[in-house]
C-alpha cells in the first residue's frame, strides 16, 4: 500500500485492523505469522496516519485467497509453500503493459501497471535458480521480443543475484538471500525488439528479502556489573542488561525477551532479583539483603527472541554480577575489657610504630568502609595527652600508641580508659549502642636514653684573631637518666677548619687556631662546629650539640686599589680614569677611601692628579697637557676608615694612547699604548713597504727576462722575421697620393759582403749597424690587448739604456733596406734649433716628450 501526502509520505505509519497482518514502513503488507484463511475473500481496513499532525486516513485492501494449482509441475511432498510461491500460483504471468478492452477492439493503455513487491525468503535452499515470476508484453504475439533487468544486483554489484530469460521472461533469483547484507532490491525490466529497439517502457520491480530468525541476540556485554545497598527494600534498582538481535526488529524474528535463569547463592531466597522481560531492567524483588552474610551475587541472564518463546525462539545469555553494599548497621565491640601491657620509652621513637603496646581489637564488621573505621580515644586517663589509636594492619584492630613523650623519671605507669565507634552514625532503626569501652594499663620500663645538650645550636660572640689556646665556652650535655650511675664524654664531630679542641670530660671549648672572619669556612660571619657527647650505658647512647661562634670583625685587611688597568687619551681633559677599592673586610673598617698620589717618584704628581668624587671613587687624570702614548705605572696610596686605618700602595697600569675627536682610542694609538713609540711603529711602516717593493720589483725582473726570452727567439726564426711585411701603424696621408712608392726598396739584400768589408767605425746612415745592438721585445703573431703596452714600454726602456743609440737629433735606424736603394738617403732633412719656433707645448705631451722640451723650449735664456 502506498501513501502520499504533502510533505512527501515522510514519518507516516501504517497501521492495520488484523493482529494476522502488519504492515512495514515502506507499505509492505505482510502476514504476521503462519495462518490458514477459511474463506476464498479477505477484507484488511489500513490506517495511515502522521505522528506530527496527528492526521488518519483508511484503505480498504481486499485479498483473494487462490486455490492451490498443480499446474507448471507438482511441487515436491513435504515442502511448504513459500510466500514467494504463493504470488506465482495465483499468477504465474505478470502482464506490467496491460491493455483495455474498448468498442473498437485491444486498444494501448498509456499508463503502465504498479507491479506489487516480489517477496523471496532468505536462506532458501533451492533448488537454483529459482523462478520469482514471469514478465511478458501482450506484444510477444506480433513481433520477437527480447528481455532484461538491470539494477542492483542484476548488472551492478553484488552481480547475477537476478537474470532473466530473454526469450520468455521468466526472472530467476541464482543464490540463497541474506536479509541482514541486504533488505530490498529495486531492478527495471526492459523489453525490445530484435533490433533492439524499444517496445515497451521500462518496468520498476521491487524486490524484498523475507527475515527468517536465522540470528540469536547477542548481549552488548558478557559480564554486568552492579551494585545495590544492603537491606534494600524490595522493588529497588540494580541495573539494565541490554541484547541486539540482528533479525528484523518489527517482526518477532528480532524481538527480544529477557529472563533470569540461575542465582547464586541462593540465600536468603532463590529469588532475590527479577527482570522486566521487555527492558532488561533488574529489581530487586525479596528483602533480606545482607553484606555480612552475602557480599555479591551471580546472576544469569538469558535473552530469547521470537518474543520469548523458547520452543521456537533462539537464545544468548549473560553474566550479572551484584554487588551487596555496606551500611553501617553494626556497632563496634572490644573482644576484652581490660589490657595490661608494657612499654619501652624511647624520646627518639615516641609517635612512631616501634614504640607501641599490644593492639586493642574490636569487633567491626564493616571492614574497609566508613562504618568500619573506627576512632579509639582515652576518656578516663591522668594523662591522656600521651596516647592516641591509629590503624592497625589487621582487618579489625586499633593500634594505641604514644603520641607525646613519656619518661620513666616522671611516670611509670599509665591508666586509661578507651572508647571505639564508627566515623559514620548507625542506620536508621538500629537499636545498639554506637560506642564501646574498655580499660588499659601500661607499665613504662626504664631504657638508656641519650645526653643531650640543653642549650643546642648555642651562639657565642668574639672578636677575630683571638691567640691559639684561647678558652671561648664550655659546652656541656645532661644525661636524663638520674637512677643511672654514668659518665659522658665529649669528642669533635664536625670542625671544618680544625680551629677548635673540646675537653673530653668537661666540655671546656679552647682555640686550636687563629679564627679568621674573612676565611671561606665563615658563612655570614658564622663558624659553625658540632660535637658529641656519649654515655657509657648498655648500650651506649649518644647526642650531638651544634655550637655557632659569631666573629666580629677587626681591621686585619688593607684595601686593594680597583681597577688594576684603565686607558686614558695622551691629551688631558678627554676623558678621566674612576678609581675605587676593595677591602676584605666589613664595616666600619672600610670605606669612606682616602686616595692620594706618592711624593716619590716626583714624575707621578707632575705628570697625574686625583679628584677625589666620594668616600669610595676618584678620578685619575692626566696634569701636564700632552703625555706620549705608552704604558705607565702610576703608584695610588689607598688608606680605609678603620681604627687604627689600614693603607696600601697599589700600582695601576695606564695606557695613554691618542685618540680622536670622540675621546676614543684610535687604532695606531692603541698599537702606540701597547708599548710602541712613534718612531717604532714609522720603522714597522718602512720596512713593511721596503719588503712590498722588493717583492713587486722581483715579480716585474722575472716578467722581463720571460719577455726577453721570447724576443731572442723572435730574432732567430726567419719565419717570424716582419721585415718583408708591411705593416700599417696609422693612416697620416691625404688620400691615394700617399699611397704610390715603391716596394722595392725594403727588400732583403742577398749578400752583405760589401758591408763587412768597410773600415770599422766608418758606415753610411742608411746602413745596418755591425756591432752588437739592443735586443727590443718581439710583438707576438697575434698580441693580447694588455701585451701591447707592455712591448712599447719594454721597447722604450731598452732605447733609453742602449749605450749604442744615436743622439736625439741624429738619424735612428730602425730597420735594414739594402743596398742601393732607390729612396736615396735622407740626411738632406736637416733639424735646426734656431729660428721662432715654439717647444713648450710638448710639455702638455707627457713625461715621453718632456725631456724634447727641456732641451728646445725655453729660448735663449737656455
């Protein structure tokens, strides 16, 4: 049944008018158990209704009960029908595209058909695959038709849960179901053509998996835990146990129904707890709980579904556990009424365990709780300020212990009387006394007891210095024990610095040393020593004494001047040096400082000052206004305040350096003031240059001579000779004119026999010298830009120093052209230094042309 309404068929209930018949949320109606129906027409009144609006709305749903058919074979004997079957016998054939019967014969019907849900059981056994239905088109008559399915589980995972024969469409399901892995199908049939066209439209199928009771409930937890006070009244809370059944929980496959199988222990009755069968809840449901009797029960707990029906319903159980709680319902009782004991007085133990007397027990039943614990106090006692009860380590036993010292010399004995009840009052009802009472006597016995100094951590006061074998105090300890006959003696237990001895029967403290108030053994003007002071007892007892002596100071220490080093600038009124001192000692053998400067040497006073600030600064500065930079000594005499006063000649190393406007030290007057003059430190500066020369003059001697190697070589290689080249240096002429001469006249001459053959000393200008000449740097074949400087200054040094060279106005032969040559000789150009010409301007040419204008310019004064 379907039900739609505004918001959607959302939250909307079904309800019907048959307790045979129920209906699920999504309008399955469904029969709620196996029935047999008498009659061949069944009339259910639905109710669908909203919780929300409250609204109700009724359907009429009729059933037809069809006779049980044979046809399509015989179903095997023994076998029910399943509700799946029941749909195929009342038709076997489903025709989802009906037609209408109208006046002019079959006639297509728009509209489809609803197909009602298909219903298969789970955990079906078969045989597989078994047939759902049929589905056919009224079609199949005229053409060939071909079916199909498509949806979850037919072509989508989980796959072939479903197929169908194309030809006669009949649907198949090819495994048992599982309703817990999955409730519902929702598939659509297809019919086409052999062309595969479209004949009908798609039909929805629905699919729904009938629950079996195939799961038992499973309880949350296997073991409960709870807890519920003693003497509760029947009816009262204990807990909730709680089961899942994974079945259909609308049905009675999943509902389940709780009940108590077993109790232990039984008492005081088998049935002290019960549980609501739906909820789980358990209650007591007996009085006569008691801890003291039961502390905990064990119940099992047995969860049924099919509603609690154990013929046919599966089951699971659990374990509770409950837990008896104490109330206090007891009174505490002494087990004896009076106690005699005895104890040993010991002040070194007195409030602890070890100095006890035998334990007071008391009846409590309620052990470990507030009604156990019980409170033990003396009432009736001359003094009951020295004792008090504590816990004992057994379940039901109270400790009385000293709590104050006790001393056999003062008492030696003790009654009292002592009373026990609970932290908690009793419960309500109970008619018992709360308290109980019993009596104790203890007996103390005498033990040694150890001297011990009346006056411990005892302070004495004097001055320091005091001579060795000084007597400062006697420092003596009491034996307590006066029935005792015994002597105590007295030894060192702790004397840091060794100043002190101590008289073995007496006590008497005298100096072993000089005390000094500034040693690292005095902490805030304190020395502290401590001794030992034992008896001769069975057995011998011992105490110690802690004797603190506060040394007053005397002034033993001269001051010492601070700071040891400063700095100050070589010209006065810069900067100034502040001065102070350090004394050892405390006040008023201190400060306020006298500083002054020594008559002797007489430097110190013409060269420095002292400007005195306080009672504890100066201020050291310079007197003359130039003082040469260095390190100086300067003695200061420091004189302290005390009585008589102390003084001291301290020196202070000074470096007076130069410095600049800032007043601060610069870097060549700290040099200075490290102990270098100015002289020193010019000779460093020289010598440093002196050796960056020699190594710049070795680096360019070592280039020359790779330089020279290589214009040797030049000269040697006639295929490295430029001679026969001509070489383009500028271009100074005015056009093509310049450029017609004759090459002829720069050729190599074959021989030079009529050279060497010529007087010595007598040769033509336009000849190649005969004798040695100066070897001038080659140009490489292809020059690096930074070599070409560098050849025509090596070139031009090798000119200057060639001994062989013609003067400045003589003709310079730069290269052999042979002999007879056309160009004729050129000393008809004749130089003349008269005449109005004016040299100065190569003055502006550079160094190269200043010595051309030393020796022309300057006129006739020259």
């Amino acid at each position: 049944v379907k039900f739609n309404n505004c918001a959607g068929n959302k939250g909307v209930r079904y309800e019907t008018n048959s307790l045979d018949f129920k209906v699920r949320a999504d309008g399955t109606l469904y029969a709620a158990h196996h029935l047999q129906v008498p009659s061949k027409q069944l009339i259910l009144v639905v109710t669908a209704w909203d919780p929300q609006t409250l609204g109700k709305w009724e359907a009429v749903v009729r059933f037809l009960v069809a006779e049980k058919s044979q046809h399509n074979g015989h179903k095997p004997k023994g076998r029910k029908a399943l509700p799946g079957e029941l749909v195929q016998q009342q038709s076997d054939t489903l025709l989802p595209w009906r037609q209408h019967q109208s006046a002019n014969g079959l006639r297509r019907q728009k509209r489809d058909w609803v197909i009602p849900p298909i219903n298969v059981p789970e955990n079906s056994r078969g045989p597989f695959p078994q047939q759902l239905v049929r589905i056919r088109s009224d079609k199949d008559k005229e053409i060939h038709i071909r079916y199909s399915i498509t949806g979850v589980g037919a072509d989508q995972p989980p796959m072939e849960v479903f197929n169908i024969d194309p030809v006669s469409g009949r649907m198949y399901v090819t495994r048992p179901m599982d309703r817990e892995e999955r409730a519902s199908y929702h598939l659509r049939a297809h019919a086409v053509d052999m062309n595969g066209n479209k004949v009908e439209n798609p039909i929805d199928l629905y699919i729904y998996v009938i629950d079996m009771n195939d799961n038992r409930p499973e309880f949350i937890n296997q073991v409960y835990n709870g807890s519920v006070d003693e003497g509760s009244k029947p009816g009262t809370y204990v807990m909730t146990v709680t089961a899942n059944d994974a079945d259909d929980g609308t049905t009675a496959n999943g509902m389940v129904r709780y009940r108590i199988v077993t109790q232990t222990p039984q008492s005081p009755s088998q049935n002290m707890f019960t549980i609501n069968s739906e909820t789980g809840d358990i209650v007591t449901v007996a009085a006569g709980l008691d801890r003291e009797k039961v502390q905990q029960y064990i119940v099992i707990v047995q969860a049924t579904d099919m509603e609690g029906n154990l013929n046919y319903g599966l089951s699971n159980t659990a374990t509770a556990i409950i837990t008896v709680t104490d109330v206090n319902d007891n009174p505490p009782e002494f087990t004896t009424s009076t106690v005699t004991c005895r104890g040993q007085w010991s002040p070194l133990c007195a409030g602890f365990p070890g100095c006890t007397s035998p334990p007071l027990q008391s009846l409590m039943g309620q052990a470990g709780s507030r009604s156990w614990a019980g409170m033990g106090l003396p009432t009736t006692t001359s003094s009951h300020s020295h004792f008090s009860s504590s816990q004992h380590k057994g379940p039901r036993e109270k400790v009385q212990h000293f709590a104050a010292a006790v001393d056999y010399e003062m008492n030696r004995a003790f009654m009292l009387t002592v009373m026990v009840s609970n932290q908690a009052p009793l419960a309500s009802g109970i008619q018992m006394s709360f308290q109980s009472t019993a009596g104790v006597t203890i007996s103390v016995t005498d033990v040694n007891e150890a001297p011990y100094f009346p006056t411990n951590h005892k302070l004495i006061r004097l001055e320091e210095g005091v001579p060795t074998g000084t007597v400062l105090t006697t420092f003596s300890a009491v034996d307590p024990d006066r029935f005792m006959q015994q002597a105590v003696r007295y030894s060192k237990l702790s004397d840091p610095a060794n100043w002190l001895n101590i008289n073995a029967t007496n006590g008497q403290i005298t100096t072993a040393a000089v005390l000094d108030r500034e040693s690292d053994y005095i902490k805030n003007n304190v020395y502290e020593a401590t001794f030992l002071a034992a008896d001769n007892g069975i057995p011998p007892a011992s105490g110690t004494g802690t004797l603190q002596i506060y040394l007053i100071d005397i002034n033993d220490n001269t001051p010492e001047l601070l700071p040891k080093e400063a700095q100050i600038c070589e010209k006065p009124n810069l900067n100034v040096i502040n001065i102070t001192a350090a004394d050892a000692d405390i006040d008023p053998n201190v400060g306020p400082f006298v500083f002054e400067l020594p008559s002797v040497p007489s430097a110190v006073r013409k060269n420095w000052t002292i400007t005195r600030l306080n009672g504890d600064y100066a201020q050291l500065s310079l007197r003359i206004m130039y003082l040469e930079a260095g390190v100086y000594d300067v003695p200061i005499i420091v004189t302290d305040s005390g009585n008589p006063p102390l003084y001291n000649t301290s020196v202070i190393k000074v470096k007076v350096c130069p410095c600049d406007e800032n007043g601060d030290c610069t870097t060549i007057g700290a040099v200075a003031a490290a102990g270098l003059g100015t002289g020193a430190i010019i000779a460093i500066l020289i010598c440093i240059i002196i050796l960056l020369t020699m190594v710049l003059l070795f680096v360019v001697w070592m280039k020359r001579r790779e330089k020279e190697r290589h214009t040797k070589q030049l000269l040697i290689d006639p295929e490295d000779d430029v001679r026969d080249n001509i070489l383009k240096y500028d271009e100074e002429g005015g056009g093509e004119e310049d450029q017609d001469y004759d090459l002829s006249q720069l050729q190599q001459p074959e021989t030079m026999d009529h050279v060497l053959n010529k007087t010595p000393g007598v040769r033509r200008v336009d000849e190649r010298p005969i004798g040695a000449e100066p070897q001038y740097p080659i140009r490489p074949v292809i020059p690096h830009p930074g070599d070409i400087g560098d050849f025509i200054n090596e070139g031009l040094r090798a000119a200057d120093n060639d001994p062989t060279a013609p003067p400045y106005d003589s003709l310079l032969v730069f290269d052999y052209e042979g002999s007879g040559s056309t160009a004729g000789s050129v000393s008809s150009l004749n130089s003349s230094s008269s005449g109005d010409q004016d040299y100065d301007y190569l003055n502006d040419w550079g160094p190269r042309f200043k010595k051309l204008a030393d020796m022309y310019g300057g006129g006739e004064e020259d």
